[in-house]
C-alpha cells in the first residue's frame, strides 16, 4: 500500500494555523509514504510569506514535492519574474517539480504556470510544449508497468469547481497524458476538491483535486487528500477539519455553500471567501 497525502494552496500570508497545525500532526502521527503540494504556497510570493511557507514544508518529515503556483512567481518584481522565477523557492529547491518514485506509482511533475502569456490573466493554467514534452519524457522512462500520478497547479480541463483554471493546451495534455500509464492527474488552483474521469480522444483520464489548506476557501472547508494506492486501486479521501464527509467535500455533489452552518456564538467570517486578484501584466 502507498499513501501520499495530496495538500494544495497553502497561501501564506492567508494561511490558515489551525489546518496547517493539523495537516502538520497528521503527517507526524500517520507517516504517509510521501506530501505531494500542488502548488500556491504564497499570497504574494513576498519574501517573508516564502520564508514562512519553505520553513513550514521543511518541517514535514517524508518526502516532498512541490509544484509551482501561480501565486509563486514575483508580483512585484517584473525583472526577477522574468529572468529567475524560481529564486524565492532557493531553500526548497530540491524540492520543487521533484520526481519522486514511490512503491507502485511514480508522481511525475508538469508545470502549468507561465511568467507571462497572450491574454490579460495571467494566473490562468498554460501548458508549454516543452513542460509537456518533459512531463511525457519521464513518464515514458518509467520502468514498463509503473503508473504515474502526474502533479500539476492548474486543472488541465475544467472540474465544474466555482474556480475555474482556463488552462491553455490544457484539454492536448491530457488526451498525451491519456495514451500512457497515468493513474490520475493531481491539481490545486481552485481550491474546492473533486475527483472525476474525463474523456478525451485517447481514453479517459482521472482527474484529482485538492482544496486549500489556507483561508482562502471557496465552496468548502480547508481540506487536504488522502490517497491510497492499493491492489491497483486508488481510494481518496477528501479530510478536512469540519468533520464534512468525503461527498459532499468533492465538487460535482457539492451544494452551492457546503460550509457548515455558523453557530450563533462563533465569531463572524473568520474563513471568508477573498477573490483572486490577478498577477499585475506588466
Ligand atoms: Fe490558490
Ligand atoms: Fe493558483
């Protein structure tokens, strides 16, 4: 059995404590095989919220890979975000878009955020020519039989989540993806968790993803993913604070507002729902 814990949008500087004490003990207490993070670990990619957010990932005692968020990259710095993106990232370097080869499955990255694109949001998923050419390169490395959990920000095709990802190429990538051994693709991006199959030309492809562990939430509480890889079979399990089952924490059954009603007595909109505001295009 391989269990990987699949933890997305941290957003320091809207973290949440609370979650990311509780995601921290978890990982202490029930050792899964690896954390895979799907991306945004910063509000604003400041210096200090990298600094907080690298010290928080390097606290988490088994292996580790990180993917890129839009978030990440240099707001206010158009210099650095152009000529040397990932330079806030240095102390977990080792551990960003890191292959990691686990018992069963192998979590391959594919980068879907751009420094720049030919359209005014620049926060939205892109999938490059040569991010996919890599992400298929190491997938086609893999040892004969060995399946691939592909790790990425932005849902390659929409999830019907109240965020959405706009991700160019993204619908080409999956139907690559979609011709080889993936067991599913991971993602963040918008915050609200699902779990579904979508055609494409190819076959079909499951998707995966996770909420956000920050105070950033959307549909529903903060919540991390819980996967198990077993006898060929890959269970998830959306866990999350509120003790809100897994069903009504995956998107296509969610109710409008899925977060559990507020007692009377509990102080007002401490999870609040903040909009995206998007990277600066200049
Ligand atoms: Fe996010
Ligand atoms: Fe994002």
């Amino acid at each position: 059995m391989t269990r990987i814990f699949h933890i997305s949008d941290i957003h320091f500087g809207l973290e949440d404590p609370r979650a990311l004490a509780w995601l921290v003990d978890c990982v202490a207490r029930e050792r899964p095989d690896a954390v895979a993070i799907t991306g945004d670990l910063t509000m604003r990619a400041r210096h200090r919220e990298f600094a907080a957010a690298c010290r928080w990932i390097q606290g988490l005692d088994v292996p580790v890979t990180v993917e890129v968020g839009n978030h990440d990259l240099p707001y206010f710095n158009p210099v650095e975000r152009f000529f040397d993106p990932y330079r806030r990232f240095r102390a977990i370097e080792h551990l960003v878009e890191r292959p990691l080869d686990l018992p069963g499955v192998a979590i391959v990255p594919l980068k879907t955020t751009a420094r720049a694109q030919w359209r005014f949001n620049w926060s939205k998923g892109h999938v490059g020519r040569k991010a996919l050419a890599d992400c298929l390169a190491r997938i086609d490395a893999l040892p004969p039989g060995t399946r691939a959990l592909v790790a990425c920000h932005h849902p390659l095709v929409e999830a019907g989540t109240r965020g959405n990802a706009m991700t160019r190429h993204g619908n080409a990538a999956l139907a690559e993806l979609a011709r080889r051994n993936v067991l599913a693709v991971l993602s963040g991006h918008v915050h609200d968790a699902f779990d579904l199959i979508r055609p494409t030309p190819h076959g079909p492809v499951r998707m995966i993803g996770a909420g956000t562990l920050s105070l950033r939430t959307r549909s529903t509480p903060p919540s991390f993913n819980d996967l198990v890889l077993g006898n060929g079979d890959l269970n998830v399990t959306v866990r999350n604070l509120d003790a809100v089952p897994t069903p009504a924490m995956q998107i296509e059954d969610v109710p409008e507002n899925a977060l559990p009603p507020r007692q009377p007595d509990e102080p007002v909109a401490p999870i609040a729902a903040v909009p995206e505001v998007d990277p600066p295009v200049h």
